[in-house]
C-alpha cells in the first residue's frame, strides 16, 4: 500500500506548477514505545491536568493558553485567539530562489520529506522540475504553510522524485560561539599531528546507514522478549573507568594499530536485528 501524504499541495516555480505530496523520509514510529503502568493493578495511567494550587483536575473547556510575563503573572490566550494567528494556507509550495546545493549549513535542516506527484497529470511538470534542477545543480527554497507555521524548505533533486527539508529559523539556531567561548586555544604541530593526520587517512570511509545497528533498541526488544519468556535479567556490569593515558602515547599507538576501515555492508532491504515477541502482546506497542 502506498503511502499516506502528510501534505498535499502545489510546487510552483513561475508560472510552471503541479500538484505534489509530501511523505515523511524519517519516522520513529518503529521504535519500541512504553505505556506508564499502576505497578498494583497493572492498569494503564492516563494523564490529567490539575490546578497546581487546588491539586483538583481541570475540565478541557477550561484548559487556556498561558505566557508567563511575571512570576505567577500570565497573559491568557482562548484557543479562539490563538487559531487567529495560525497563517493561512494557499496549499502551494512556492520556490522563491534557486541556490547551490551545499549554500547553507545543516545546522540549518530540520526534518526531511520525500515530494512526489500527487496524479499523472503532475508527472509531466515535476519531472521537468527535478530535472531542470539537477542539470543545473542546484537546490531550491520556497516556503509554504506546513502543519499550522510558515516553513522555509530546501527542496533537491533525488533518485526519481525531490527531497523537501524544513529549515530552523535563524532564531532557532543557536550561536557556536556560545558553545564553543571557553575553548583555550592551543597550536597541535609536529608529530601529533601528523601522526593524526595518518590515523585519519586509515580509517577513510563512506557513510552507509545500513552498517550502523540501532543497539539502544536491539537491547530493548532482547528485553522484552527476555521477559515474555520469563528468562532472568541479568545486571549489567559496570565499565571500569579509564586510566588517564599520555595523548602522544596513545596516537603512537592508535597509529601502529591503525587499518584502512572494510565494512561488510548488509544487503539492501534487511532491517535492523531488533524483533522480540512473538505474543499476542507484541501485535500493540509494548507495555
């Protein structure tokens, strides 16, 4: 079954337009979830607001936005008023400017989608589209009404269809330099780096993602299924601490040990080791 689109619209560029849909490229809807338990009764917990003065709970009709001005001290927003400063949405993902496909820092991306032609009347213009960027190398920005905001999106060319990437806001990025202020600033020369250097060269590589596990959700699933077969948990041990070891010593070293990195890559199209239970249970989200 194909896909549900997220988003249904229009990609525009001039007077050049055709009707396309975004479908999420990354998702963790995979990944094993937890339901918060009575440990008693075994009975789901539900969530409910209460009035942190009162501790009594709260009716949704009289749940309202609040921004805190002062301590205790808050702006009320009805839902009435904050829907009004939602955008309004003409549906269309109008490409304002065309760039060079390594011009903005990916500090910058947010989350990526997959755009395809929504009918087989789009085919003929989106193709045209993708093609015209890819000849030309480059990436496109347009901005459009995603999900209630106004979203910047990068949009490439990939395999037969687009990639849509949302972008932060400049205010949603956060300044290295305050990260980075109290980085003493030392001269690394000579044999260490050189000898870093070498260790780099070594272990050149590509980027597959079908070489890296997931071992955090392995380990889960193992769990999971560990415990629907009744099978004792075994404690994990603790890693002894490192020893503090001389920095040249160790690169003298890691260069002596150093090897060109071969992969064996997994073949396309198998997942990661992960399934656990084969009861009932499983066919839900675990609990």
């Amino acid at each position: 079954m194909a896909p549900r689109a997220s988003w249904k619209g229009f990609l525009k560029v001039g007077e050049v337009s055709c009707a396309v849909g975004l479908y999420t490229a990354a998702s963790t809807s995979e990944r094993i979830a937890f339901h918060t338990l009575n440990r008693k009764t075994g009975n789901r917990l539900s969530r409910v607001f209460v009035d942190s003065e009162t501790g009594k709970p709260v009716d949704r009709d009289d749940q309202v936005k609040g921004y805190e001005i002062g301590p205790g001290d808050y702006v009320v927003l009805d839902p009435d008023e904050v829907a009004s400063a939602v955008p309004e949405s003409d549906k269309t993902l109008s490409i304002t400017a065309f760039i060079g496909c390594d011009d903005i820092d990916d500090l910058y991306f947010d989350k990526p989608y997959y755009i395809a032609p929504a009918d087989e009347g789009a085919v003929e213009a989106f193709t045209l589209i993708r093609e015209g960027m890819r000849a030309r190398k480059v990436a496109a920005l347009a901005q459009t009404v995603l999900f209630r905001r106004v979203r910047t999106v990068l949009i490439r060319a990939h395999d037969e269809g687009l990639i849509g990437t949302t972008l932060n806001f400049d205010y949603e990025v956060r300044d290295p330099a305050e990260a980075f202020a109290d980085l003493p600033d030392i001269q690394i020369k000579g044999e260490m780096l050189e000898l870093a250097e070498h260790i780099i060269k070594t272990k050149r590589g590509k980027f597959d993602p079908r070489d890296f596990d997931d071992r955090y959700e392995a380990a889960l699933a193992e769990l999971v299924k560990a415990k629907i077969e009744g099978r004792k948990i075994q404690p994990r041990k603790e890693p002894k601490p490192e020893e503090v070891v001389d920095l040249m010593a160790a690169l003298r070293e890691s260069a002596a040990l150093a090897k060109p990195v071969r992969r064996t890559t997994k073949p396309r199209g198998e997942g990661p080791k992960r399934k656990a239970p084969s009861r009932a249970s499983t066919s839900k989200k675990a609990s």
